[in-house]
C-alpha cells in the first residue's frame, strides 16, 4: 500500500504542474462547483465545457436555475443525456433557495441529504468548496489506487467500494483536500487513463503495482457487465400543414419529461405495415394518414439500453380529431422544446422543419 504523506505530495506537485485551467477550479462557489461535478459525471470535459458556461451564463447563481422552469432546464441540458440528472439538479436548486436561503450547506451531511447528490458529489463540494476532509472516489480514482496497489477487489461491489473509500480517505491530505481531490482526479483523467496510460512518465511507476507487473490492462476489476436491454421505437411525424404533434414522456422511464414524436414501441423490428396499423392506436380511425417516407433504423446507445429507432413521416388527409395525450406544435416552434437525443439528430438533418 503507498503511504499517505508520500503519495499526497507527490500527487500534489505533480497536479501543480500538470492541472488543466478550467473554470470551475477558479472559484470556491458551491453552486459552481456542483454544477461542473454534475455536468461532468460521464461525459469529457470537453464537451461538458460549453454547456457549464451556457448553464453558469444562463443561470448565474442558484436561486436563478430553482426559478427557471423544469423545460427550460431540460432544453439547456439537451444532449447531455442523464436527464434524471437534470432534474434533480432542479429540485436541489429549489431546495437550497426555499430552505437554506439559497446557500449551499457548508457540512458533508446536509450535502448528502440533497437530491441527486451522492457521496461523491458530496465530497466534491465538502471538499473543494469548503476544504472540508472528504475523499471524492469516483471511476478515475478507482483506477489509479487499484493500478498502485494492486486491489483486485471489484469495484462495483459493495466490499470495493468500502475498500477504496477507506483507503482514499487514509491517503487525503486534510490540509488540502479540495486540491488533493482535484489532483486525483485529474491524475487519472490525464495520464492514469483507462487506455495508453502514460506509465514511462508517471511520478508513481517505481511504485505501481500494475506497472511492474504488466498488469495494466488488469486493473480496476469488475464484476461483471450488466445485461443490455434492447427496445425498438417507431416515431410517427404527422404532416398537418403549418403544425405537427408532439407528446411528452411522463412515465418513470429515459427521457423523463421530454418531448417526442408519438411514437409504437415494438419488441423487434416490426415491418412498416404492421407499425401503421398499431398508429391506430395513437390517433382515432376517423383520422386518415398518407405515408410520405421512412428512415433507416438507427441506434441510440444508453448504458443500460439499446434504442433501435426509425421515422415514419405520415401527412393528415382530411379531418383529424386529437388525442388529448398530443400537443399540436407548430413546426417552427418545435426547436423550442427540449427533446431526445434521437429526435435533435433528426431535426437537425431534416429540412422538414
């Protein structure tokens, strides 16, 4: 195991000559902070950049996004996926403004208690905001300490996280913990990276477990992976002149609270017949629908799903009665709402609209 008061400083130089310069490490705000640590669990720095300063420009400060409407939120965020994200962050925001007189809580608990915010996040913020000693274990801290110590404990199990929550809160440097916790992650980020990590220039290879073993490629373990569930959407795009109808997606399910074409979901990939005949179901058959054109499938990766999806685009002929569950949108409008990403890939190469 490496020791704390080594591997704390030379972790901390090399983060004083190797950090990137990132907004978020300028400032101590908790509200900014929160949101970087939120914005970018699972997603590059790079492409969370730019929705961080549209969020932190749109919405200055906490009690500004608790005021801003749920779609709203959801039409910024657009593209992140995770949308279960966003809207915790929203009933945080409104949580913090309406009980804690829109001031982040300056203790590790209080921060756990807040929705969407787990013990990393609570960490993060404990930590950086408030130099409290609270080691944040996320995916690029289990990487580094397995790589050094060679712990082949599986992280995605109950004793791992134990184990590598410990063992990091053993190597926190208390008297720089927000920038220790930084160092950690960005270690593993930059250089400890899951592929081609760069060993021949690590300040940690003479003592790297996985290094001089030639186990690199070993090291964090896992479990095992989880089973991938395959679901087959049919998006029905209704012609009706000036307008076109969308419904939004209220179940416990993806896309939460999204707006999306109507749409069949099937177990396969049903022929086109068969989809236009389970259309009836959306709108009555007093509604007559012309068929225009199809799509290719098209697949859409989650981490627990597989979307296979297509769209059938069907002009209204005649007279048409709505289902009360469709709102008529008028199609110069329809980049207004926040939607899936399946649909925003079709908008944008569509010149329907």
């Amino acid at each position: 195991m490496t020791k704390s008061a080594s591997f704390s400083g030379i972790l901390l130089r090399w983060y004083d000559n190797n950090k990137r310069d990132l907004p978020w490490r300028e400032t101590a705000d908790p509200y900014a902070i929160w949101l970087s640590e939120i914005i970018l669990q699972q997603t590059r720095v790079d492409q969370g950049m730019a929705y961080y300063l549209r969020f932190i420009d749109t919405y200055p400060s906490v009690k500004d996004f608790a005021n801003a409407s749920e779609d709203a939120i959801l039409k910024l965020w657009q593209g992140l996926g995770y949308y279960s994200r966003a809207r915790n962050m929203h009933h945080t925001a409104q949580t913090i403004a309406r009980h804690y007189r829109g001031m982040f809580p300056a203790d590790y608990e209080s921060l756990l208690n807040l929705k969407g915010v787990g013990d990393y996040t609570a960490a993060a913020i404990a930590s950086i905001a408030f130099n409290l000693p609270y080691a944040a274990v996320d995916g690029n801290v289990y990487r580094v300490l397995s790589r050094i110590n060679g712990i082949d404990t599986p992280i995605d199990s109950g004793q791992g996280k134990k184990q590598f929550a410990i063992l990091a809160n053993e190597l926190l440097d208390a008297s720089h913990a927000g920038n220790f916790n930084q160092a950690l992650m960005e270690f593993g980020a930059t250089l400890c990276t899951p592929k081609n990590p760069g060993c021949e220039s690590c300040p940690f290879n003479k003592l790297c477990f996985a290094y001089k073993n030639n186990k690199i490629d070993s090291y964090p373990v896992k479990k095992g992976k989880v089973k991938i569930r395959k679901r087959y959407f049919n998006y029905l795009v209704i012609d009706h002149g000036s307008y076109t109808y969308l419904s939004k997606r209220t179940a416990n399910d993806i896309w939460k609270n999204l707006y999306e074409f109507p749409l069949t979901e099937s177990s396969e990939k049903s022929d086109l017949q068969q989809t236009l005949a389970e259309s009836q179901a959306i709108f009555p058959l007093q509604t007559q629908l012309l068929l225009e054109k199809e799509s290719d499938w098209q697949k859409q990766v989650l981490s627990h799903q597989h979307i296979f999806y297509r769209f059938i685009y069907l002009k209204i002929v005649g007279k048409i009665k709505i289902p009360a569950s469709l709102l008529k949108v008028n199609k110069k409008d329809i980049f207004n709402f926040a939607v899936p990403k399946p649909i925003e890939k079709e908008l944008s190469k569509c010149n329907w609209f």
